[in-house]
C-alpha cells in the first residue's frame, strides 16, 4: 500500500499519500484552511483512493489534534528553541512525530519519508536536523514523552500538554463538566477520530434503507462502517439523507418536539447554515404540514443550506442578519437559535479548531450569542417554543447566555437545559436549551 512504503535510499522517491498529508498541513498551517475541506479536495485532486486517502486523512487530523503534545516533545529536542524552527520544517516534524508515536507505521519509514518530504519541499539544509529529531523522537513511546515534557508542570497545565489542548481550553472545559474527575476522559475524546454519522430524513428515506449500524440515541441515525464513504450512497448524493453527528440530530429534535401552544405551522432556523439541522428540521416540519424558514447570514453559506435541504419542498432559505431580518415579531410558532461559537464541543472533529481559538473570541460571541436569542423571542409568538443551541459546552456560551436573557425578560420560562458529551454520549459537547412565551 503506497501510504506504508519507505525506502532509506537517499534517491527514494516522495510517497504522494504523504505529500498530499504534508500539503494539506501547510494549507491549514500557512493559509488557515479547514482540514474537512482541504484534505478531500486534495485527496480528489491527486487521485488518491480507498486506504491511501484514510491514511492520508488520519495523518493530517490526528497530526492536528495531537499538535500541541508533539510540539513539546520536539521543543526538548530543537536546541534553538520551536520558534526558531522554520514553519515548513516544523509541520513535517509533526507530521513524523504521529507516525512514530501514535500509528502503526514502521520507525523506517517514519522517519526516512518525512526527511524526504523536507529534502524535496524545504531543501537540503534542513534534512540533517529533520533526521536527528525524528530519530530521537522514535527512542521512546507516547507515554515515556509525556512523562518527560509534563515532568514540573501540575494541575491544568500537565493536562494542556499531556491531552494536546490549549490550557484556557481545558479550564473552560473544567468549568463545564459537573464533574470535574471527567476531564481527562473528555479531553481523550476530543483526540479520537470521531465515527462517520448518517441521518435518514424522516418522510424521505427510512433509516433502515441505510448503511451501517444504528444509532445509539437519535432513531434516525446510522453510524458509518470503518471505510464507508457518504458521497457514494445515492441517499446522501440526492439529499434524503445527509451527514449529521448525532449531537445536532438531538438538537433538531429536540427543537422539534417540544410541545407548542395552538398551532404549529410556521418555523423559522434563524442561523441555518451549513444546513444539516435545518434538513432535519425541515423533514420533520414536513411530516406535520409544517413550513420552514431557514435563515442565513452569510450567502456562501446559505448556498450549502440549499443543497442540504433540496430534496424538501417546505424550506425557504433566506439571508440576513438574523438579528435584523424582516420578520414581523410574534410570527413563528417554533423558533431555532443554532448560535455561532466557539465550536469547542467539536473539536474531535474540527482539530484547527482548538488552536484557533483565543479567549478573547468569548466576548464577542456571548454578545451575539445573546442578541441573536433576544431576536429568536421576539419573533417566536406566546405559546411558542424557542430552542437555543451552541457546538460548545462552555458555561459563558450556554447557561451563560440563557440565564442572562431570561432574567431580562419576564415574559420569557427557561424550561429545560441540555448538554450532551463525547465522553459520556459518543457525540459533540451539544448544548440545547428550550424557552417559552407563555400564551
């Protein structure tokens, strides 16, 4: 398998699977680009297939996840220090660093493609450096190199380097948990390759028609084979079903069934895009003669909505400020708020994502977060329903929030909270929260 092969000739030629995973990196490292879009396009683009293209996708996202461990062990090992270590080398640092310590790729052929990828895309200078490292690195396992870059450091931050995560991260993580003896097992999901989700929309395909085993909480979900790949089932291609953690799916539902007050004609999913649960939500308001309104900001965006919901004749995607759009007040019976966040309840699934992220991203969007949720109970009319929901569990974002605008609003009951975990429910940390006006 060409993803495996690994000569130590110094005329070898470059492995394409690694190329593409190296490419991929300098993509997301050098022009912020998302491992989810840029690894497919390359993969296509280069014509790699089958175990290749898992290969090549595990070693970009797990290099990614797992970043901030691997930079501490190279760190030990780069007497000039990391910062001085050029950019392009350094990701193929990386790079190596998880084929040696945390796949099954012989220590060979590790370390003799990664100096190959330096030799061919940094130049020679660097490729003596290159080798030394990752031949240092391949001296020791995982374990022993925690033990040895956490040796001093306590509490959050042993946890930070130990679990690859940015220490704000893993105190806002802290916070959340009601337990706090569960970090570690939280923190360990979010560095596992999450499962391939499918969801059947309901009116559309039964779940039953689709491949994989079923979900363990959402009745239309089914959890994809090692392998299985969504754009070569017709379902997904024509959109009767679609790819959707669990997670949103119980957002979507739980948006949907909460009981409403006289009629329940008229939905709206204020910020919609990309579009996964304004499919579900759409299906299921199908079913009930039911209208949706499926509301996005941002135009690219509200494209993907499009596609997500076309096999559905009861979404009308639009775009604009939800804070300001042009509904008139009190003229929807149900009402989603799928808010912006931080995104950090998905982080085993978008791995830039933890190292994007700053603290100072909090304050802006707790301010949207909010205006957004005061808009949605402006608009959702008395005896309806409001269900606010963000990708992240941190309290800022969610009872945060929700507590802030219901103690503003007399006219507004906080029903219900929900928060769902990776380590406890094998989904993203979702967060739902379900509001009423009273009739």
């Amino acid at each position: 398998m060409g993803a495996h092969r690994g000569t130590g000739g110094g005329a070898m030629s470059i492995d394409p699977v690694r190329a593409v995973a190296y490419e991929a990196m300098r993509e997301v490292d050098d022009k912020d680009a998302y491992v989810n879009l840029v690894v497919p396009r390359l993969l296509r683009d280069r014509g790699v297939t089958g175990r290749d293209a898992a290969f090549a996708t595990e070693l970009v996202s797990g290099t990614i996840r797992l970043r901030g461990t691997y930079d501490a062990v190279i760190a030990t090992l780069a007497r000039q220090g990391l910062d001085r270590v050029d950019a392009p080398v350094l990701d193929a640092l990386r790079l190596g660093a998880h084929q040696l310590l945390s796949m099954r790729v012989p220590d060979h052929a590790a370390v003799s493609t990664t100096v190959e990828l330096v030799r061919r895309h940094v130049g020679h200078k660097p490729v003596g450096f290159t080798n030394a490292v990752l031949r240092k690195i391949a001296s020791r396992d995982l374990e022993s190199w925690i033990g040895e870059v956490t040796r001093g450091l306590e509490g959050d931050e042993a946890l930070a380097v130990a679990y690859s995560h940015p220490v704000w991260i893993v105190r806002e993580l802290r916070a959340a948990l009601p337990d706090p003896a569960e970090l570690p097992a939280l923190l360990t999901a979010d560095n596992a390759p999450p499962k391939v989700t499918l969801v059947a929309r309901p009116g559309l395909i039964d779940p039953d028609e689709l491949p994989g085993t079923p979900g363990a909480l959402s009745p239309y979900a089914r959890i994809l084979d090692a392998g299985g790949v969504p754009g070569d089932i017709a379902a997904v291609r024509d959109g009767r079903a679609g790819v959707q953690d669990e997670g949103s799916q119980l957002v979507a539902l739980g948006a949907a069934e909460a009981p409403v007050d006289g009629r329940d004609e008229r939905w709206l999913d204020l910020c919609a895009g990309p579009g996964g649960k304004a499919a579900l939500w759409g299906a299921l308001a199908r079913q009930r003669g039911a209208v949706v309104v499926a509301n996005e900001v941002q135009r690219h965006r509200a494209d993907l909505v499009r596609q997500g919901v076309r096999a559905l004749d009861n979404v009308e995607v639009t775009v604009h400020d939800g804070r300001h759009g042009p509904w008139e007040p009190g003229s929807f019976d149900r009402v989603l708020v799928d808010a912006p966040c931080t995104g950090l309840g998905a982080l085993r699934r978008r791995p830039e994502s933890r190292w994007r992220r700053t603290p100072d991203d909090l304050a802006d969007l707790t301010r949207l977060q909010r205006d957004l949720l005061d808009r949605a109970l402006e608009l959702v009319r008395p005896g309806g329903v409001v269900a606010y929901a963000t990708c992240s569990p941190v309290v800022a974002e969610t009872r945060g929030v929700v507590d802030a605008v219901a103690r503003d609003r007399p006219d507004v009951v906080l029903e219900s909270t929900r928060q769902w975990w990776p380590h406890r429910d094998g989904t993203d940390a979702m967060f739902l929260a379900l509001l009423r006006r009273p009739a």
